[in-house]
C-alpha cells in the first residue's frame, strides 16, 4: 500500500472522500488528513506520504503554496493531485509546473478518480522498484568488493546506507542452494525475494549470485529481530517456502556471526566451509557454522582398492557386484565424513577412468547417453541421494558399452591381458603363459599387445615392476632382497642390474635419494 494524505478544509469533503473511493482497490492506504496548508506542510514532513490530494482554496496557504512550499523547501518529492471547484485553466497550468499529477473537479466522479489513483500506484511501483533495484546495484557492488578483501571506509559506508544496518550490527552471510536441476532456473533470484519478502513484508536482505543455482544472502539480525522473527525461524521458513514453490530441495548453509560490513568477508569465508558439510549427513537441514566450528571433514580420496574393484567388476559386467561397490564408494563418503569437494574430486576420478577405458578399447565415449550429464554434474548443486543416482546411472552405462567393445573387439582381449599383468606381475609370468591364459597365439598377441599399447609385453612387464619397486623403496623398510621378491624377481642380484639399467642408480642409491629430498 501506498501512503495518501488528504487535504481540505472542509470536513464534509474528506470524510467524504474516506467513504467514497476504494483506497485499498486502488493500492492506497490513508495516513493523515489536514484542514490547512501550513499544518499539512509539517505533516507532509513527518509522515513522508506518496501522494498528497489537495483542495485549492484553504486558509493560511492554499494548495498551491503548499505544493510549491514541499517541492522547493524539502528533499520530499511526493505526487499531488488537486481536487477543486473552480474550473480555472490558470491553476492548473500553475499546478503543472510543480509535477502535480492531475486536476480533478469537484463533484468528484468516483470512477475516474479511482482510475487516477490506480495510475498513479502503478507509477509509484515502477519508481520504487527502480530506485531499489539501482540502491540494490550500489550495494550488491560495494559488497562484491568487500568479499574480494576490498574492505575501505567508502564500501562500508554505501552498505550501511543502502540496507540502513549499523557499524556494529550483527550480520550472517547464507549459501543458499537449490538442489537436483540439471538446468538453471529461469527467474530464480525473483522466486528467492518473493519467498524472503512473504517473510520480511520488506525486502531488506541483499541476494547475489553464488553459482549456478545458487545464491548468497546477506542478513541483518537485527532486522529479523524487528519483525518479532529470528534467524532460525527465516531459516527454516525460507527453506520451507521454496521447497514447495520449485518442488525441489533447498540446502542452506549459515556462515560466522559478524559485527559490521568489515567481518562479512569472514562470515562469507565461514558459509563456504561450512557447505563442505553437506555430504556428511542424510538429513537436508540448514547447516550452521555454530554447529560444525568444532568438526572436521577430511579432503582425502578413496581407497585404491574400492576404484579397483568397481573397474574389476566393470570389466567382469557384473551388475549386482556393481551396484554393491557403488554403495559401498557412497557409504565409505558418509562414514570417513569426506568434504564436498574430495567427494567430487572421487567421483570425477572414476568418470574419467571409466572415459579412459572405453578410449583404450577404441570406443567413442559419447555413445554412453548420460556422458554429458555426468561431465557437467559438479557445476549444480546436488543431493547425495542425486549424486549416487546420476553416477550410478553413468556407471552402468559405460559398463553396457565397455561389455560390447570387449565381445566385439580385438582390443577387449588384449586389454585383458594387460589387466593380467598389472594383476599377476609378482608371477613368473612369460608370453607362453599369457598366451594360453587367454587361448591365444603367443606371436600374434606380442604383436597386438605392441601394436595396442606401442611397447613390447617384456618391457611392460618390467615397467609395472620396476613402478612398485620404487613405490616399496620409498614407502617401507624393506630390504632389497625383499622388495626384488615381492615385485616378481627371483634373483636379487638381477633385479639390482634390471633396476640400475631403467632408473640409472641401484635400489639403494633411489631410496637415500628420495628420503633426502624428503628431509
């Protein structure tokens, strides 16, 4: 509602007024009356009315004295419509001088003043929404400066001003994301500052642009508290309200407490740790930085056996033991309490082992219909429930195609092999063995294993031995003799020989080397 103040010094005529036009219809509510220009000039001062209707002819200063006295003597630029019984040109080519918006004779036609006020409220939405979104513009910049460490007098000064908060004030910086839309939202920040003012009745919370379907928030307490509200409550509510609206779900996470604009780059930096947290619990409540301050969660990646094993039950197509391996990944996520981003930099490993596989059988990856999806899938917010369905369905696609490419390639078989290696390298293992392994002809699988691979089956032989080597040199106390055991060597003597030849000094020159760089 917009305010309206009327002024007349008959009585009559603006109780009439009162009874006769729909003030609500129209978008208007009455917020004071005056029978004289000078008491209606103090009152236009302190109730700051949108619109001012006004007779002509009172006492003391008339209309059109009180309209010129408010448009020059004060920093108010309220809108005037003058209602009169005199049909006198000349006032109304005054009354136009000063911005009045219209001229209306008495007696008033009921349809046509609302007609007027209807306009005029239209008006006024326009204005104000224009001078918030631009006040909006000045804050959202002086903000963006402050989160990239520019925190001066000036920045603090225009967000104290434009969002009418105190140097000392308590303020909360909030992720807010929508999850499981693999797709942005069309007029997403408008839905969010609907839900926000169905609150607040007042749109006092700055909203920007966090990612992709996600958003940032910058909350007064304050504020809250003035509405008789409290952060938990907007919170919740917040989230409540749009659930419904986009039938999705909404994570949120509540960054530090801060005193003032200079502690909102902390209270920032604080939301983002904290939405580190969202994989660690099955439920989607908002999260707190209160709540987490003494938890950790780990930036680490999953066992290699567990990528080991998923690749190994790829290769055998078992389905069952797919999906097994697949909740175990998950549950393994959830138990050592992985952050959000070690949980993606998992799940991107095994997309691109998986792309690799198919690239190594001569396969086109983007014959797997869910490729594009899963390539794109960490730049949306997304549920963990979303994330275990999507990357399951991702799985059992390459899984499908990489069982074609071995049952109708040649390369699936010599792929094998090499899988066998990498397997069995601690075996007395010769091309005689591998080749009856897989029933084929020793010389025509040398060929193809170098064909497939550029390098001869002995020499990539010795290279997977020679990498554990070093990896048990520089990870254990092994002695020689025993790391020469345990990667496939017989003869300790031969493998020192075989090592000096490929590394160019001998296991034991390696390890005093790697552990003085270490020192």
């Amino acid at each position: 509602m917009h305010n309206v103040f009327l002024v007349d010094d008959d009585h009559f005529v603006r109780k009439g007024l009162l009874r006769l036009i729909d003030w609500e219809k129209c978008g208007f509510k009455v917020c004071a009356e005056a029978d004289n220009g000078e008491d209606a000039l103090e009152l236009i001062l302190e109730r700051k009315p949108d619109l001012v209707v006004t007779d002509i002819r009172m006492p003391v200063l008339d209309g059109l004295e009180l309209i010129k006295s408010t448009v020059e003597s004060t920093n108010l630029k309220p809108n005037f419509v003058i209602v009169s019984g005199y049909n006198d040109f000349k006032y109304a080519q005054q009354a136009m001088r000063y911005g009045v918006q219209d001229f209306i004779l008495k007696p008033i036609d009921k349809d046509e003043f609302e007609k007027t006020l209807i306009r005029l409220a239209d008006k006024l939405r326009t204005e104000k929404e224009w001078k918030i979104n631009r006040e909006k513009r000045v804050a959202l910049t002086a903000l963006e400066e402050i989160l990239i460490g520019e925190t001066n007098e000036e920045n603090c000064t225009i967000l104290q001003q434009k969002l009418n908060i105190a140097n000392a004030e308590e303020l909360k910086y909030i992720i807010l994301e929508i999850n499981n839309a693999i797709h942005e939202i069309c007029n997403l920040k408008e839905k969010i500052n609907q839900a926000i003012m169905s609150y607040l009745q007042e749109d006092m919370i700055l909203t920007r642009d966090h990612g992709i379907n996600s958003f940032g928030l910058l909350v007064s307490i304050r504020q809250l508290h003035s509405i008789k509200g409290n952060l938990e409550h907007f919170v919740t509510d917040l989230q409540e309200q749009l659930s419904t609206r986009l039938k999705t779900e909404i994570s949120l996470f509540v960054g530090k407490t801060v005193k003032g604009p200079s502690g909102i780059k902390e209270s920032f930096e604080t939301a983002n740790m904290v939405s580190q947290f969202k994989y660690t619990t099955e439920r989607n409540d908002p999260i707190y930085f209160e709540l987490v301050r003494e938890q950790s969660v780990h930036y680490i990646e999953l066992d290699h056996s567990l990528y080991k094993r998923l690749m190994d039950r790829i290769e055998e197509n078992n389905l069952k033991a797919i999906l097994s391996t697949i909740e175990e990944m998950f549950r393994e996520f959830r138990k050592k309490m992985f952050a959000r981003d070690a949980v993606k930099t998992s799940i991107n490993r095994c997309v691109h082992e998986l792309i690799k596989t198919i690239k190594q059988l001569d396969g086109d990856e983007n014959q797997v219909s869910t490729l594009h999806t899963m390539l794109q899938w960490d730049k949306y917010p997304l549920t963990f429930k979303e994330i275990q369905t999507m990357f399951t369905e991702f799985v059992l696609d390459c899984a499908e195609l990489i069982h074609l490419l071995h049952s109708d390639h040649a390369n699936g078989n010599i792929y094998k092999v090499k899988k066998y290696i990498e397997n069995h390298f601690q075996e007395n293992i010769t091309l005689k063995s591998l080749a009856n392994e897989f029933y084929m002809n020793p010389v025509y699988m040398g060929q193809l294993f170098r064909k497939t691979y550029g390098i001869y089956y002995k020499d990539f032989i010795l290279e997977v031995r020679m990498n554990e080597a070093k990896k048990l040199l520089r990870q254990t106390d092994m002695r020689v003799y025993q790391v020469a055991e345990s990667v496939g060597f017989g003869n300790a003597d031969y493998f020192v020989t075989q090592f000096e030849k490929y590394e160019g000094i001998t296991p034991t020159q390696y390890r005093k080397k790697i552990h003085g760089k270490s020192l």
